[in-house]
C-alpha cells in the first residue's frame, strides 16, 4: 500500500473515531500530497511521498523553535504531537553514532581539513544518507565541530 493510501485510511479511521488531534495533519499531509500530483502531473511514489512528510515535518520543528521564543509553548506542544503523527509515515531516524561514522568517512573521502570545505562535505553525507530520516541541523553541527567551524 502507498503512502496516500495509508494516509487515506488513517483519515478515514480518525474521522470515525472524531480525533480532531490526529485528523487535522494527516488531512495537512493528505493535501501536500495533493500539491506535489498536481506540480508532477502524476501520483507521487513513495520516495517523493517521504520527501513531502520530511518537508512537513521540517516546518513543524521550525514553527516549535518559533513558539518558544514567543512564549507559547501550548501551540509548541500541539506541533509536537503533529510531528509525532508525521513521522510515522516515515523511515527511522539515523542515530547519532552512525551520523558520527558518516561524517567521518565524508570528510576522509572529500578530504576535508577546515570549515571552509563544509560544503562538500555536507553534499557527501546527504547524499550517502539519502532515503533515511536525517536531521540536516545535527548533520551540519557535527560536521561543524569535526572540521573546527
């Protein structure tokens, strides 16, 4: 089953069960969805699929950062538990002693030596860990602290 199906459905059950806390993003998902069929002209797969709910999900710790600066945790609170949602739908996050390993075969194969090479070396993990769950924010500190940035 794709992921619009399975979106799909978790409406359905949510709509039958008047979770208004579940319901609202996965309808948010279900339209993101929506928008990248109709920017392609077909149906994403599923690795697009994953791609829109990272996106969305990258908006939602955004908005939290924002929230809490703004003292208002009650609305952090609630984009917590839509990230929660979320991110069923997608892979599981790569721990951190693997992105340290990652980071570390990167720069040994850029041959990194300072934080202007940043750039290539950020490239060559993204693209080592694409089709995985990644925190772009810890992969930039890490490779921050490693070439001395």
């Amino acid at each position: 089953m794709s992921i619009a199906e399975d979106v799909n459905r978790a409406i359905t059950d949510a709509m039958k069960a008047k979770d208004q806390n579940r319901l609202v993003p996965l309808r948010m998902l279900k339209a993101a969805l929506m928008n990248r069929e109709v920017e392609r002209g077909r149906a994403p797969d599923d690795n697009e699929a994953r791609q829109v709910v990272a996106g969305l999900v990258k908006q939602r710790r955004d908005s939290i950062d924002q929230f809490l600066k703004g003292g208002r945790k009650d609305l952090a609170d609630r984009e917590t538990a839509e990230i929660a949602i979320l991110e069923a739908y997608l892979p599981p996050a790569v721990d951190a002693a693997e992105l340290e390993r990652d980071v570390d075969a990167a720069i040994a194969s850029t041959g990194a030596t300072s934080a202007r090479d940043m750039g290539k070396v950020m490239k060559a993990v993204m693209a080592g860990l694409a089709g995985k769950t990644v925190d772009g924010k810890a992969v930039n500190e890490i490779v921050r602290r490693k070439l001395g940035g």
